[in-house]
C-alpha cells in the first residue's frame, strides 16, 4: 500500500503550496499529517476546531476539507505575512476565523472545553501553556501534536523537551493517547469523558 496515492488533496491545497515555496516558509505540514487531521475533523459533525499556528494554511487547508458545513475552524499565529497567504486562499470559506495573536494570549481568553479538536503547532500550546491548551478541549475531543520524530529544522535544546512533554501526555488522567510514527510522529490525545 502506498498511502498518498489512496488520499486526494483539498482542491486549494496546490495554491497554498505555491504561496509557501515562493516565501521559503519551511514549517509547513507534509501530506500524511494533513490526511489524518482531515479524518478527524471529519468524525466531528457541527464542531468547533482551533489551530494553533495557521502558517501559510495547509493543515488549515486539510481541516476544512474534513469539516461539515456546520462546523468552524478559528486558527491563529503571530505571523501576518504567512497567515496572509491562509487568509487570500482560504478566507472565502466562511467557516474559517482567522486571529493575528499569540497562542497563548488567545488560549487563555477561550472558555473551557469550547473545541471539538486542537491541532497545537506552535511551541505555545505545546511546549508551554499545555494545561491551558488541554483545558479548552471537549471531552471527547481531539488534542493533536506532530513533529515529535527528530526533524532537521529543531532548535538547539529542542531534542530534550520532546521526551518530557510525552510523558506528561501518557501520565495524564483525563487523556487516553495515541503516538503514531506517522508523517512527522503524531500523537493524538483524546480528552476522557467525565
Ligand atoms: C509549524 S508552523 C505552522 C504550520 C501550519 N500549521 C501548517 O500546517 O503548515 C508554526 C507557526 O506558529 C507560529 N507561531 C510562532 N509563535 C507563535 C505564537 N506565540 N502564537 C501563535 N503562533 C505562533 C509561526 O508563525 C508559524 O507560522
């Protein structure tokens, strides 16, 4: 079986691509991460899901693809150069709520459990302000993370935190996860009913 070629692509997702490569933006999520996230927003009818770090709006991208026509999508970065890319592609589907804030800031003004699905991937709402990216996920609701294989653009020092932030995931209680060696390792964690 070779995955990608089972697995069709949003049709924005080749106007995204080319936006990104024309600004060298490098973070962008491959194929296999945007399938997955696709699924799950697709098990979620009438949700509410949250992005942390838009980037240029491939995972955006996939996320819509997923979602029914009752469901949102807020997803938010620091960066309005990459995130405007998102915005002129993407911004016609009204069921997408671009913000222009830090994660964190955000987060924390969010009430708690609000979102059927949090797709973190920018360092707040994963290496720091866990609790409160945890806290604003439905019970029952998805919390994803990916790039946490050994990728060549990690800081300096990033290696070690990874480790750290697992085993906090697998301890948690009100979690029940799923680490996957899939596209950049993946883990989805899904919030326990209470
Ligand atoms: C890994 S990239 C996101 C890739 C994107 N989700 C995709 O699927 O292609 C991380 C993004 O986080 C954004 N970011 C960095 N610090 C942030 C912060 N404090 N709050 C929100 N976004 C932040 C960066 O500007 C960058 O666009």
């Amino acid at each position: 079986m070779t995955e990608l070629d089972l697995i069709q692509s949003p049709s924005t997702l080749r106007a995204l691509i080319d936006r990104t490569e024309a600004l060298l933006f490098p973070m962008a999520s491959e194929p296999k991460t945007g399938a997955l996230l696709r699924a799950l927003a697709a098990s979620k009818p009438r949700a509410q899901l949250l992005e942390l770090g838009t980037g240029t709006g491939i995972a955006t991208a996939w996320l819509l693809d997923g979602m029914d026509a009752a469901s949102t999508l807020t997803t938010v970065d620091t960066d309005p150069e990459v995130q405007q890319v998102a915005r002129d592609v993407l911004g016609p589907d009204s069921r997408v709520h671009f913000v222009l804030e830090d994660a964190l800031a955000f987060l924390r003004r969010q009430p708690a459990a609000t979102f059927e699905l949090v797709f973190a991937d920018a360092l707040p709402g994963k290496y720091e302000g866990l609790d409160d990216a945890l806290s604003v996920v439905r019970p029952g609701g998805f919390y994803v993370i990916d790039d946490l294989l050994p990728q060549p653009n990690w800081p300096e020092g990033h290696a070690a935190k990874v480790p750290v932030l697992l085993q906090r995931l697998a301890a948690d209680p009100t979690l029940t996860i799923i680490p996957q060696a899939w596209a950049s390792g993946i883990v989805i964690a899904v919030k326990r009913g209470r």
